[in-house]
C-alpha cells in the first residue's frame, strides 16, 4: 500500500472525555504520519454514558452506552470513522459497521492508585509499590468494575470494594475527597494520559499483577470502527493495523460471544500473542460477584485460529459452571 491516502480529508468521532480526546489525537497524529497531507478533523460526541457518569453501568444498558451515538453518527455519515476503547464495543459489530483497524496494544494490565496517606507509608519504607494483598485489612477500594471487584475479594474477601465512578481524573480526585485507601484503573488509561514517567507511576501503586489479576477482554486495546465496504475510509485506516493485537482481541471476543457475556459478567482475559512463532496462548476466567466461586480455563494453538481458540475456552468455561456464575451475575 502507498503512503498516499485514498481520501485527504476524515472526520474522525471521539467522546469528549479526556481519555477519549486522549487516545483519539493519538490516532489522529500517527493517521498523519502514515498519511502525508491528511486532514483529521476532530467531532466530540456525547454519549448516554458521559450523560450519566453517576449511575453505575449496567444501571444505564450497559456497553453500549458509550458507543450507541458514535455508531449512530458513523450510520448517518455524520463522520468517517470513531475511535472506541475497544472493551466498550460488544463482540459483533451493528449492521454496516465493521472495525477497520486495531491499532498496537497497550498495556491490557490493571492497576491499583494508593491513598495519599498510604502513599506516604510506602514513601517511608522507600518502596514504589505494594503487592495488593499487603493492603491493610478492610481496606477500602474503590471501582466500578464488577469483574475488578470479583478478583479482589476472591483473593481479598475482607476488602470493603466500592463504587466509584467518572472519568479518570475524577475518580483519582475522589481518591482521597471520599476517603478510599485505592482505587483500581487501566493501566493503558493513565499511559495515555500521562501520568505515567518511564513505564512507573508519578505516585506508587497498588500491583496487582495482570498473570493473576486477569484484564477485562480487549483492554488497553483501541478500535477504529467505520462503515463497511467505505474503501476509501478503510484503506486508511488500515495503516494502524497490528497483527498481533487484532489476533488477541479476535479470541478474548470470542470467549464474550461464547459465554454471552454482558457488563454484568466478572469475566477476565488474558493473550500472549508469539506472531514470529506464530502462536497465541489465552486464560480466562469468570467469577461470582462476591468473588467466593470462580472458573478458569487456558488454550493455546496458531494465532490464525485466535477467534477458535476462543470459542474452544468459551466451552470449557461452560462446562465448569459459568453459565451458572453469569445467571446467578444477571439475576
């Protein structure tokens, strides 16, 4: 493919959150670079979740309700293309949409913001980091996440786990104002943000190790959804592409469409993708909310067979109860 966009001008869709302004310039910039004399222009869409950022998410519908008005717009030809955070977008795209790219990964991993008085602790013990279960008993912590939540009591049943929702900024605000000892936070948000310095926080963290503390599927990744069969826009697009993350996504989403799982289901994943040995390895696992009952299974084969890999977990999940753990989620 040439460096020659097919089209000189896109108007790229983002919400208005920081974080989404964030990751969207990201694009737009390396959308440039790849594409000498390309025009990006930038059109914020609010969406129902931004409208009720004080409702907890299954509340308000779910996933969807930060992507519905962006793919509305996209339907209507309102813009060329929108950038999601690919773990807002459900596993199968609305008629004529599709996602043109995936751009690289960043980090899928979560990670733990320590209280201002808990980072002094950790300041006197000359320490950058605490492992999460050296938190102090009954600790509070704070997330939105019911797949968060479920981790943390399953190897923490004494921490009193909270909501607390907002943007990113808002919720380290809340950190101290509504007295938390932690919260929890993708890693990938606070990179593309800034608020990280040589890959360690500004402040010390909570480490919660993404081997046993298992992503939500598509974390950290990015897609660019746009109309199907709009060449001009696609080809462009295309540049982005990773193989590697487009392969990891495609199972983690696999293992979603299996399970028929909502943002009501505790359900993490984990990929390691090898493209030169051209293998793709995936753990997930599924929790009750109370973090008391949890299944997990692996698999690994060629990464071209990402989206059978995951089926193939997706079915041994169910074979080891977590049709029942998603019921007893939902009811």
């Amino acid at each position: 493919m040439s460096g020659a966009p097919s089209t000189s001008k896109l108007v790229m869709g983002t919400r208005g959150s920081p974080l989404a302004l964030a990751q969207s310039r990201q694009v737009a910039a390396a959308l440039q670079q790849a594409h000498p004399g390309l025009q990006v222009e930038e059109r914020i869409i609010r969406t129902t979740g931004d409208r009720q950022q004080g409702q907890p998410l299954p509340a308000i519908g779910g996933k969807g309700v930060f992507t519905l008005e962006i793919e509305q717009a996209l339907l209507g030809g309102e813009i060329d293309f929108a950038v999601h955070s690919l773990k807002d977008l459900p596993p199968d795209s609305p008629p004529g949409l599709c996602i043109g790219a995936i751009p690289q990964r960043a980090s899928a991993a979560d990670v733990g913001v320590l209280s201002s008085r808990l980072r002094r602790v950790t300041q006197q013990q000359q320490s950058n980091s605490v492992q999460w279960p050296e938190l102090p008993p009954r600790a509070r912590v704070g997330t939105s996440s019911l797949r968060r939540r479920a981790q943390l009591l399953h190897g923490r049943p004494d921490l009193q786990v909270e909501d607390i929702r907002g943007n990113v900024g808002t919720r380290l605000r809340k950190l101290d104002e509504e007295n938390f000892d932690a919260i929890v936070l993708a890693e990938a948000g606070l990179q593309r943000l800034g608020l990280l310095d040589g890959g360690s926080l500004l402040f010390p963290l909570l480490n919660l190790g993404e081997e046993e503390f298992l992503p939500a599927p598509g974390q950290g990744a990015l897609a660019l959804e746009a109309r199907a069969g709009d060449w001009a826009v696609l080809d462009c697009l295309q540049r982005l592409e990773d193989a590697a993350t487009r392969a990891a996504v495609t199972a983690e989403r696999a293992v979603v469409r299996g399970l028929e799982a909502g943002c009501t289901t505790p359900l993490g994943t984990r990929t390691v993708v090898k493209l030169d040995e051209g293998h793709l390895a995936l753990q997930a696992v599924v929790l009750s909310p109370d973090g008391r009952n949890r299944v997990a299974a692996n698999g690994s084969g060629r990464f071209d067979q990402a989206e059978a890999i995951g089926q193939s977990i997706a079915e041994k999940l169910v074979q080891r109860g977590a049709r029942e753990l998603i019921a007893f989620n939902e009811s």
